[in-house]
C-alpha cells in the first residue's frame, strides 16, 4: 500500500472525490485540484481506467526531507530505483518545486535524474536513458519547503484526453471538465440529456459513455504504468477484463439529442461520437438551439454557449443568452436547463433566477454552472430581480 494523489483541473476535486469514494475508496480531499488516498498499483490501474474526471494518477514511491538540492540528491540515491526502472529504459521527470534555494525547478528535476543515473552506473555500470520524450517511466517530485515526495505518474498522457475527440468546432471543453458538468448536474443517466450548442460534441458524448456504462480506459491503451519494470501485462490484461464492460445494447436509455447551428461542426461531433462508440444513441442534428425539438418527459438541457472572450463579442451575445432563457421557459418545462459559462454578467441576461450555482474553470477562466428548474404547471419560475 501507498500513498495515491488523483490530480484534478481547479475546482473538480469534490467531484473527484466522489468518483473515487464511488469505486469502494476511501479517499479525501486535498486542495482544489487533488484527492488523496491509499491503494497498491492495481487500484492505481483501477483508478487510470474508471475515473471521468481525473488528469493523472500519483503513485508514491518514497517521502523525506531535503533543505536544498544536495540533500535532494542524497535522499534520491538512497532510493531503490532498480526496482522500478529497467536499467536499459528510460524515465522523464516532471516537478512541483516550492524550496527557497530553487530558483529553477529544472535544477531540481536535474538533482533528480543525477541521482538516479548515478545509483545505476555505481551499481550496474549502466544507467537508463532520460529526458523530456513521454515514452518511459514517468516520475513527478513533488517539494514543497523541506518535504519531498517523489512519485511515480502512473498516467502519462493525461485522462482528459480520451483519444475519441479528433475534431473539434471553436472552444470545446475538455472531456474531463465535460464529465465534471454532467456529474454536477441531476441527470442520473435515466433522463434525456439534451445539449443544444453541442460543439464538437463533448457533453452529449460523455452522458452517453456514462449511460452505457463506458468508462475511460475502454478507449484507451496506453498508460505510463506499463513502462514500469515490474509491470505484469497479463496481470492488466486480468485486471481489465474483470472491470465493468459496457452495455452495448443498454434497455430503456434515455434520448440524447445534439444540436448546433453550425452544418460544419456536426458531422465533426458525428464522427467523435462515432470513434467514442456511442453514435447510435445520440440524434444530432443541425438547428438553431431554439428550435431543438425536446422529447416530452424528464430531462436536462445543457448550453456550453460562447462567453464572449474578446472585445466587442460580449455585447452582441446579450440577445443569444436572453433567447435562451425563453427558449427554457417556453419548451423546457418540466426539465431542467443549465447554462456552463464563464462570464456572470452575461449569465443574468437569461433573465431567470438559478436554483443552483456550482463553480468551476475552464483553463484559467472562473466559470459557472447554472441549474434552472423549469416547474410544470401552477410553480412558476421566479424572475430575476
Ligand atoms: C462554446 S461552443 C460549444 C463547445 C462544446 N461544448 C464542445 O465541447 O465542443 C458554442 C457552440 O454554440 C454554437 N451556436 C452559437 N449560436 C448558436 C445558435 N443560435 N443555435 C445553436 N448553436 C449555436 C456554435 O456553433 C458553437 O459550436
């Protein structure tokens, strides 16, 4: 057992947490873009394959103290290194460095890898290869002040990207911040998922790997765990097979239905659906989002609208968030719309009150999450003041 760190964007680790508390952990919160808890390697596989939210899996391989790079050094060489990395392979380092004699963390990353080649060539007359190519063994040292934490990245590439969105329209979301929507949303996968505004398809394509029960790691081969030297492939290739297996022909799914007024940008979300597996469920289409014809039933209706990042853009999107409040009031009753945007004065255009507010950021940009709740009947929608 080890220490585990699940990194996260800004603000999704509740989230995370969630996920991970989910799968059987017991794991906790540590900041805004971290989880921690404690597993082995195989729950560290266990965590790379299932979680929709997550960027990358820690896994701690040793702890200590160091003052400066010479005590770095010291601490590292001590590591049984051979242990891990086959001396005929190679690694990359990568590095959170908070030390008041560091003034460049790629000194910090150099201490390192010194210390590691050294052990090899003291021990083995050869050393493993190293440098910034993601083919290796993948170590991430984590120093804040005097406390280090050397790990290895059991992930490499990061989780966000899934490998199914090759083709994308303008400001799609990351798949990991898309999987962050939905899960804060009421949706529970037996609900439509409507996303008017669908883009390069990222939301509606997420709910439908949800509702089949597709997770991440079924679109995906390649971890930096397998270049570790004690990785077992027909250990994985087990492990794999006992996790959950999509439902390819699930009973009673709910419609997901994608719109965009763009003719160019559907065929692209059509083609990313298609390469995630999930094409047959969705009904794409090209419309304007007020026309996006709604199933009757429960469901949720989800815009990614655009949030005016350059000058000028912002003032002509006021009628676009305007209609979209009308668009909810007028065809959504009895659903819930959400608006995921980053910019809150456009937000009060829409002219309803939200029920819900969940913050979150896309890259560097504050956003919000707003949940509507479109009443039936006599409960009206109370308007803003
Ligand atoms: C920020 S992008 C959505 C990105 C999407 N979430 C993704 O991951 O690719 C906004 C989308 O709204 C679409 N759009 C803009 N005005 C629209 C309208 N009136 N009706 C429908 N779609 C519209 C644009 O074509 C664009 O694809």
């Amino acid at each position: 057992m080890s220490n585990i760190v699940v990194t996260c964007a800004p603000k999704i680790s509740p989230i995370l947490l969630n996920e991970i508390n989910d799968l059987g952990y017991q794991a906790e919160l540590s900041g805004e873009k971290a989880v921690k808890l404690e597993g082995s390697m195989h729950d560290a596989w266990k965590l790379n394959f299932h979680l929709r939210t997550a960027n990358r899996v820690l896994f701690q391989l040793f702890e200590g103290v160091a003052k400066n790079a010479d005590e770095l050094y010291k601490l590292a060489i001590a590591f049984r290194w051979e242990d891990w990395i086959d001396k005929k392979g190679y690694f990359g380092i990568d590095s959170f460095v908070q030390n008041p004699t560091i003034k460049d963390l790629r000194f910090a990353n150099l201490r390192l890898k010194d210390a590691i080649a050294d052990r090899f060539s003291q021990r083995f007359g050869m050393r493993p290869d190293s440098g910034n190519e993601k083919t290796g063994v993948a170590l991430f040292l984590h120093w804040q002040e005097e406390e280090v934490k050397v790990y290895v990245d059991t992930t490499g590439e990061s989780l966000s990207k899934r490998g199914y969105r090759e083709e994308a329209g303008r400001a799609p979301l990351q798949e990991t911040l898309a999987a962050a929507i939905i899960l804060s949303t009421q949706w529970d996968g037996t609900i439509h998922f409507i996303n008017p505004m669908c883009g390069s398809g990222t939301l509606v394509i997420e709910a439908a790997l949800m509702a089949i029960g597709k997770y991440p790691g079924h679109l995906r081969e390649e971890y930096a765990f397998m270049h570790l030297k004690n990785f077992n492939q027909s250990e994985w290739n087990r492990a794999r097979r006992s996790y959950a297996k999509p439902k390819n022909k699930p009973d009673n799914l709910p419609k997901f239905i994608a719109t965009d007024i763009n003719k160019h940008v559907i065929p692209k979300a059509e083609r990313n659906a298609f390469r995630a597996g999930v094409n047959e469920f969705i009904d794409f289409e090209v419309s304007d989002f007020r026309q996006t014809q709604l199933p009757d039933g429960k469901g949720v209706v989800v815009l990614n609208p655009e949030y005016g990042e350059r000058m000028g853009e912002e003032e002509q999107l006021v009628p676009i968030y305007e209609a979209i409040g009308d668009f909810f009031k007028q065809k959504c009753a009895g659903k819930t719309g959400y608006i995921f945007t980053g910019n809150l004065d456009l937000a009060k255009s829409v002219g309803l009150k939200p029920n819900q507010k969940t913050h979150l950021m896309n890259g560097k940009i504050e956003c919000r999450l707003l949940g509507y709740e479109m009443y039936e009947g006599s409960r009206k929608q109370k308007h803003q003041d």
